[in-house]
C-alpha cells in the first residue's frame, strides 16, 4: 500500500476540518498516510523537504486550489523527481480537479487516492524578478490579478467570501489595460481587460473558462479578454458553461511560452505573484496526478 505525506491547510478560505474528522474518514477508506496540518508554507515547505529526503512519493492536499499549488511549487522547486500528487477539497474553490470529474465533496472525492490510475500532466512555470513560480491550473495577466491582490487583504472572518469581495470591490473603477506578449514569438498588442494562461478547465467558482484545454499537449490554451468591462461582465456569466469562446473580443491562442514584456499583475492558481514582467513556459510532463 501507498503511504501518503497528506498536507491540511488550515488557512484554506474554506470551510475548517477538524483534525479528528480527516483521520476517521482517511482510516475509514484505508489510506496509509501521515498528517499534517499547516498554517504557513514554509510549514508544508520544511514536511515537503523531509518527505522527499525520506522517498516519499505520494502527496495530497486538503483545501483549494491555493492549497494544492502551493504543494506543487514546493515539490518542484526542491526537486522532487517522480511527484505522484492527489487533492481532496475544502477550499473556497477546488476548481482544478473538476477537470477530472473528482466530486467536490470530500468524503466522495477520498476514494481516488485508493485507485491505482494517475495521469501524466504538463506544469506552468513562471520566472520573474530571478524568481521561478509553477501553477498547476491558471495564471492570470490583468483584472482578474488585480482582485487576487485584493482578495489576499480581506480578514480571515471573511475568508469564504474573498475572491468575491476581491472581484466586486475592484469592478467599479475597472478598465481595459495595454499588454504587449509574446505568445510562441508572435507579438500580441492591445487593450485587454484580462488574459488567462488555461492549462486546465475550471476556474473561479466552477466556470468552464478553458474548455479546450488538455493537460498533457505541452501548451496553454490563451485566452486574451479584448473587451469593455460591460462585456467582460457578460462573458463571466456565460463562461458558467463554456459558452463565451466566441463572443467578439475573446481571442484564442495555443502556446507553450508567453512572454509579458510590460510590467503587469499576474497571478497563478488564486495566489497573487507580482506587478510585474515575466515568462510563462508549459512544461511538459512534470507530475503525475492521481484520478
């Protein structure tokens, strides 16, 4: 049997999961696994180091997607050669592994760490200011940045409204902004209201932004916002289901490189990065994910 190195952020923006619940239900379904629960990442960093030192390979977290991408970057930047990497849900937005048809619910959703399939995908990776950042599900150039950074201020009291304080309260004073990118050499210029870097399905709250995307051809799927805010309000109801791919102003593009040539807020996966110039790469059959 697999033994897990199983990683509780209790500072996930969904709802708190006593400690006594997780090791009933993981006993229950006969997961072998160790438990740790975090309120830092340089917690899940120091567990993650000794984990990979001890050969672990098998690692799952518990919350959202910040949870989950917090886990990635952390096996990646230390090395890990071979990550096989699972999530169970308990975040404000779980929204990666709905690409996968994993439930939502974490009692049904535990039952995939027992399977033995798992699926080769493809890592972003982000270099900026001599940094290197990975996100496993989107990154975003421009509005929807701009409320993660805002988001990332609200009290904890309101950490299951965030993201939606984040996006209303930045709505009002809202505009298009000029990106100059790179996408695979060709230069892009225009007034955008956002740009997401899709290398899954889902985001925000369980909107089909990327329906096309595949996580194992080694390219995001681009898609560049060049509408008013009265338009982008109407795309972001309609994204529910997929169904904004061809309204006017929604520009597609396949790449495996993006290159932000002006300084501009971009986030990855609900955590904010920088204000900032950049690279992102696709990076081709990184981790395993269990499914």
């Amino acid at each position: 049997m697999n033994k897990y190195t199983i990683i509780y952020n209790k500072n996930s923006r969904g709802k708190e999961l006593k400690k006594e619940y997780l090791y009933d239900i993981l006993d229950s379904n006969n997961i072998s696994f160790d438990l740790y629960d975090v309120t830092t990442k340089q917690e899940s960093e120091n567990i993650i180091k000794e984990s990979i030192n001890s050969s672990v390979e098998y690692f799952c977290s518990i919350g959202g997607d910040g949870s989950l991408n917090n886990l990635v970057n952390s096996l990646l930047k230390n090395n890990h050669p071979h990550p096989i990497v699972a999530c169970l849900p308990a975040g404000s937005g779980s929204d990666f592994i709905r690409t996968f048809g994993i439930s939502q619910n974490i009692e049904e959703a535990i039952q995939h760490l027992n399977s033995d399939a798992t699926y080769l995908i493809d890592i972003g990776k982000i270099q900026y200011n001599g940094k290197d950042e990975y996100f496993i599900n989107v990154a975003n150039i421009g509005f929807l940045a701009d409320t993660v950074s805002t988001s990332e201020a609200v009290p904890n009291l309101f950490r299951n409204y965030r993201y939606s304080i984040g996006f209303w309260s930045r709505i009002p004073t809202a505009k298009p902004v000029y990106m100059n990118l790179h996408i695979d050499g060709e230069e892009y210029r225009g007034e955008v209201f956002n740009a997401s870097i899709c290398n899954a399905q889902f985001f925000g709250g369980g909107k089909n932004i990327s329906p096309k995307s595949n996580l194992q051809d080694g390219k995001f799927n681009v898609q560049i916002f060049e509408v008013s805010k009265g338009t982008a309000m109407k795309i972001f109801f309609k994204s529910k289901k997929g169904l904004h791919l061809k309204e006017n102003g929604v520009i597609n593009k396949l790449a495996s490189e993006i290159i932000v040539n002006s300084p501009l807020p971009i986030e990855k996966d609900g955590d904010y990065v920088d204000h900032c110039i950049a690279k992102i790469y696709n990076e081709k059959s990184k981790i395993r994910f269990k499914i």
